[in-house]
C-alpha cells in the first residue's frame, strides 16, 4: 500500500516513513502542500497522512486540492495537540480521521488499514451500483425489443390475415374462369388453331394464377400459424396418438412424389410404437414437412424415415442424401424466413417457415428436433417426442 506523507517537519517525516515501512506500507514523503499536490497528480496512493499545520499551503488547502485530484482518497489528519476545531473542519472537508502529534505508531498503522479498507469497500459498491443500472438498462432495451417484436408480429398476423380473404377470391374466381374457358374453347374458335393456341396459353396463365395463389395462401397460413403459436394463442387439440398411423398416412401420399423424382423411400417402424401425447394435426404437418423438405432438396439416392422407442422417448429420423446443410446454416435453418439471403442465387420455392413451425410444433410436444448435414453427403433430422405416460392415458 502507497501511503503519502506530507509534514514539514523533518524529524516527523522520517519517523513517520520509518515506522510505516516496518509495518508493511510503501512510503512517499513531501515537504509542503504544493508537492504533495504534485506528487499526488503523478502517482497513484492508497492513503495520505497530512499535516494540519504547515507554512504556505496548509493542510486544509492541501486536503481540498487532494480531493478535487481524487475524490475518494482516504486523507488522515495529523494535528497538533489541542488542534481539534481545526481537525474537525478537515472531517467535514472529508478526511477520514485525525491522529494527534506526536503520532503514535500503532494507531495509525490502524487507521490507515481501516481507511483503506473502507476506500476500496465503496469503490466496490460503487461498482455494483453502476452493474445494477447497467443491468436496469438492460432490462429495459429487452422488454422494449421485446415489445417491438410483439408489435411485429401483431403486426404480420393481421396483415396476413387480411390477405388471406381477398386471396381466397383471387383463386376462386381463376378456378372459375378456367372452367369456363375450356368449356368454351370449342364454341370460341371452331377449329381455328391460331385461336386455339391463344386460348390454351391463357389457359395455362391462369393454371399458374392459381397454383402462385395457392403457395401464397400457404405461406399466409404457416404465417399466420407461427405467429399465433409464438404467441401462445394457437388452438391444440391433444390426444393419445399413434405416430405410426400419422407416418403412414403421410408416407403413402409421398409416394407419388419421391417415385416421381427417382428417389428410393424407405419407411421403418419399430413394431409396438407407444403412443405419445400430441395433436395429431401438427404432427402431420411436421412429418409432413420434414418429408417435402427431404424431397425438395434430394436428386438422387434415397429418403428414409424411421420411428423408434429410446428410453422415455421416441425417435423419429428423417434422413436424406440430398445436399446437405453447410454447418454453419444447422442453426439458422430453423430460424424464420432463413432461405431468404440465398433467395436470388438459390431461387428456393419456399420461404423458411416450414422448420421454424416444426420446432415450435416439437417444442409445444416436450420434444426436441436436431439435425445433424454435410454439405453433398445428405441430411439426417431427428426429432425426439416423449412417450405418453401410461398414466395420461
Ligand atoms: N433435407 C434437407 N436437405 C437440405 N437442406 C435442407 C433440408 N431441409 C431443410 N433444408 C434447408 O433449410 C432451409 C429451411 O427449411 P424450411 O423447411 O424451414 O424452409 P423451406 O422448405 O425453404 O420453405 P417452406 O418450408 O417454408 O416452404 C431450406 O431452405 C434448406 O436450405
Ligand atoms: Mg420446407
């Protein structure tokens, strides 16, 4: 510890610098106020021992110069015997306590430790108070960006909501045209095949109307379902549930799909699945999901998905060898809207709301969903549901 000693007589200073080295402190002595205050401007100390009488700048001067340097140094006073009005006003300048000449060792070596002590405890909780605002700020900035994404979402939600009506229209009424413009093709153009071929091309153009319509009235409901359940408003309808009937039923409309593309797709399920505890609904829509998602991004080879009991759970694995998923994309592909960055490169179909909804939809089951990719070599998804406990049943 660095203790500065300011006295303007010789014979204290020695003693003073003596007797403290002894006892441990590093010691730096001053003559007068002014190169205590010089001093003090170029060194770092942990406490001062100031004399209260001294020609030139007394101590009271020199105290308030300290201070003005360093608020919170702790000053001790050495005052003259009898000195006490004097060394009274110094406290109330804010030294931290007086010792009378001549100074006795012992209690000052007491002194200094305590005012150390006690400098360092309020830098301490100084400290800890700023940590306290800091963390009050902290708060603060979260519950606001925190508000601002409910507002998004409200926001998102309602807009797609009046989306979704006027859609509904737009499609009808495309559907409706179609049908009535292939019912009148023959009617129209009598043969004529320059009309004919008019006709059809505005045939297909409103075939595309539809089915652009239709993906749009698809997004607007993964829209809408992952915001109401981000929003813990979505309806869930549990019951005891067979995942082997859900992956069944879902399989067989793949079918078609995968034999269309010349993949190989293999279906295992352990015999005497248990059943789990979840919403048949979102279930399907995860299987169903994960197996677009299998056949989207595969060209050749085979997708096969797996059912079986581990433990307390059971694990679903839907693995691909597709493209694969760079390592660095594991985690955002379960993010919203996490295709649209490659968009323009990648021309992708979708918008990336198909695994966020899965994850929720797992989530909402106790469950979990994981993907282990390398980029060329395939995909494998494992999603882990716990079982029904009998008792639930
Ligand atoms: N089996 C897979 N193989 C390779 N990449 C995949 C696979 N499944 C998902 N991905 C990657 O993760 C992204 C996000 O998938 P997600 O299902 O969320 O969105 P999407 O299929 O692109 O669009 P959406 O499902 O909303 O129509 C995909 O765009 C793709 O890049
Ligand atoms: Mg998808």
């Amino acid at each position: 510890m660095n203790i500065l000693i300011v006295d303007d007589d010789e014979m204290v200073r020695y003693v003073l610098t003596e007797k403290l080295s002894e006892s441990g402190f590093f010691t730096t002595a001053a003559h007068d106020g002014q190169s205590a205050v010089e001093l003090f401007r170029e060194r770092t100390f942990d406490a001062v021992l100031l004399d209260l009488k001294m020609p030139g700048m007394d101590g009271i001067e020199t105290l308030k110069e300290l201070r003005k340097h360093d608020p919170d140094i702790p000053v001790i006073m050495v005052t003259a015997f009898g000195d006490i009005a004097t060394a009274v006003v110094a406290i109330k300048l804010g030294a931290y306590d007086f010792v009378e000449k001549p100074p006795q060792i012992s209690r000052i070596v007491v002194t200094l430790r305590r005012a150390i002590e006690k400098a360092a405890l309020e830098r301490e909780v100084r400290a800890l108070g700023k940590n306290v605002e800091e963390s009050a700020a902290l708060k603060l900035a979260y519950e606001k960006l925190k508000e601002l994404d409910k507002v998004k979402t409200t926001f998102l939600s309602s807009v797609s909501h009046e989306l979704r009506t006027p859609l509904t229209s737009i499609i009808g009424y495309a559907e409706i045209s179609r049908k009535k413009l292939v019912k009148i093709i023959p009617e129209l153009v009598g043969g004529d095949p320059k009309i004919t071929k008019k006709i059809l091309q505005v045939d297909e153009n409103l075939e595309i109307l539809v089915s652009e319509s239709e993906r749009l009235a698809g997004l607007i409901e993964s829209i809408l379902d992952l915001t109401a359940m981000e929003a813990g408003t979505a309806e869930w309808r549990w019951e005891p549930l067979s995942l082997r009937e859900v992956i069944e039923n879902i399989a067989a409309a793949f079918g078609a799909t995968f034999k269309e593309k010349g993949l190989e797709f293999v279906v295992a399920i352990e015999d005497d699945l248990p059943l789990i505890k979840g919403d048949r609904n979102r279930i399907s829509q995860v299987i169903n999901q994960m197996l677009s998602n299998a056949a989207a991004f595969t060209d050749q080879g085979r997708v096969t998905c797996g059912a079986k009991r581990v433990g307390n759970d059971i694990v679903l694995r839907i693995a691909d060898t597709g493209r694969g998923i760079l390592a660095s994309r594991h985690g955002v592909i379960f993010e919203k809207f996490s295709q649209i960055g490659d968009t323009l490169t990648d021309k992708p179909k979708g918008v990336g709301l198909g695994l966020p909804l899965c994850r929720l939809i797992v989530g909402y089951h106790g469950g979990k969903i994981d993907v282990e990719s390398e980029p060329g070599k395939g995909s494998v998804f494992t999603i882990v549901l716990p079982v029904e406990r009998e008792d639930e049943l």
